[in-house]
C-alpha cells in the first residue's frame, strides 16, 4: 500500500528492527 | 511421582527454572525448554557467556551484523527487564511471552505502547514517531518527502490524539489500537506456538523428566 494511506505506526511496524520473526528462521 | 534434574541447564549463566518460568507465562515447561535451546544459540553467538547482549540481540534480529537499529535497539531494552544491559533467559522468555498468540491483548497493548514511547515519558511523541519513521525510511529503499512525513504524522495524530495535546497517551492509543488492529500484529508470533517442534533437541536436554 502507499505510504500515505498507511498511518505512521503501520509503517514502523514494518521495521525489520521489530521483525523478531527472523529469531525462529534459521 | 516428582521432577528429576540434571545439573548441566543450571549450571549455564542467566539459567531461570523452566517450571517457574512457565507458571508465570504463556509457556508449557517443554517451551520454555525449547526457548532455552533457542536462547543458547542466540547468546553464545558473538560471546559465549550465557547472556544476550544488544549486539548478539540484534544479530540474531537481522541474520547479520548490521549497524545499530534503533527499533531493534528499542526492542533490546525493553526485553532488558531489570536494565542491567544484557538479556537473561527469564527476561527472554518472559518477554517473549508478550507476543505469544494466547497472550492477553491488554499486555500487547502495553508492551507496544513502551516499543513507541521512546523516551519513557509516557506518552508518544509526535518527535518520537518521526524519529521512528526516519529510521524506518534510512533501513529501506522507500523515499519520502520531509512534508510527506508530516502529512503522515498529521493523519495518524489527528485520529490517534484525541484530545489534541500532540502526544497520544496509553488510554489514546488503547482507543487508536483497538480502532486499528493490525498494529498489533507486530505483537504476535505465531511461531511461538510450535516452538518445541522448531526445537525438538530441548528433549534431549531436558531437566523435567516427570512433572507430578
């Protein structure tokens, strides 16, 4: 989605920063 | 009936009971054995000291090293419970617990609002999500106008700032979240319900042979 729909917390929670997903893929 | 254990898992630094650990958690004893497994990779892969410091904290994030991050940093400190700069294995599985899928949403909803509330102020800060927002940008490949991103802040404050003061504070965003669910999804793991089948070896070093 373009940016200027989305509000500014769902584009920092698209932060790999936050991603704690990447813990469980090895 | 009882509980037999060995002493190796005790003996490792930061180690926490896992029946303790589960009774205070959205986890079974076998998951927190299986976290354990997790966290002694995690914290033995820069320095083998039982401890997850924010360096191995943000490798383990990234798959690589990477220069500082400042929501994984972020992350870091709020899984650092007592502060002491270093993430033992209860301040990981109790964390964790968070963002476990049957945790309940109020404590979501909590940790989410500490993540954003950079400065522990207890508000959000509209400099503070801008912060976020450029650092989000710097790790991208997205581009965005300085006057795009107040146009982004204006919405979300419009609708987040309910009493207009330019913060949202924790009632605010309890609103903002509940009207905006997908936010949270940052706070779910769905991994963290098969986690004894990503870690079976947790079986050959578990220390609860028999749970009466």
């Amino acid at each position: 989605a373009a940016p200027l729909t989305m509000n500014a917390f769902e584009l920092i929670s698209k932060s790999q920063g936050l991603n704690l997903s990447s813990l469980f893929e090895k | 009936m009882g509980c037999i254990f060995s002493k190796e898992n005790r003996q490792f630094p930061g180690y926490e009971d896992p029946i303790n650990l589960a009774s205070q958690t959205a986890f079974s004893v076998s998951e927190v054995e299986a976290l354990f497994e997790l966290y002694k990779s995690i914290s033995s892969s820069i320095i083998d000291d039982g401890l997850i410091n924010r360096e191995e904290f943000q490798l383990a994030i990234f798959n690589n090293r990477k220069k500082e991050n400042l929501l994984a940093n972020r992350l870091f400190d709020l899984f650092d419970v007592q502060q002491q700069g270093f993430i033992d294995f209860g301040d990981f599985v109790r964390s964790l617990s968070v963002f476990h899928p049957n945790a309940p949403e109020e404590d979501k909803i909590e940790f989410s609002f500490k993540l954003y509330d950079l400065d522990n102020t207890g508000f959000i800060e509209r400099q503070e999500v801008k912060q976020m927002l450029i650092a989000l940008l710097s790790e991208s490949e997205m581009k965005l106008a300085d006057e795009t991103i107040e146009i982004i802040l204006d919405k979300t404050f419009m609708e987040a700032d309910v009493k207009g003061d330019g913060k949202i504070d924790k009632s605010e965003w309890q609103s903002f979240v509940c009207k905006n669910p997908s936010l949270l999804k940052v706070m779910t793991l769905p991994y963290l319900r098969d986690i004894t089948t990503t870690f079976p070896s947790f079986v050959f070093n578990s220390e609860v042979d028999e749970i009466a």
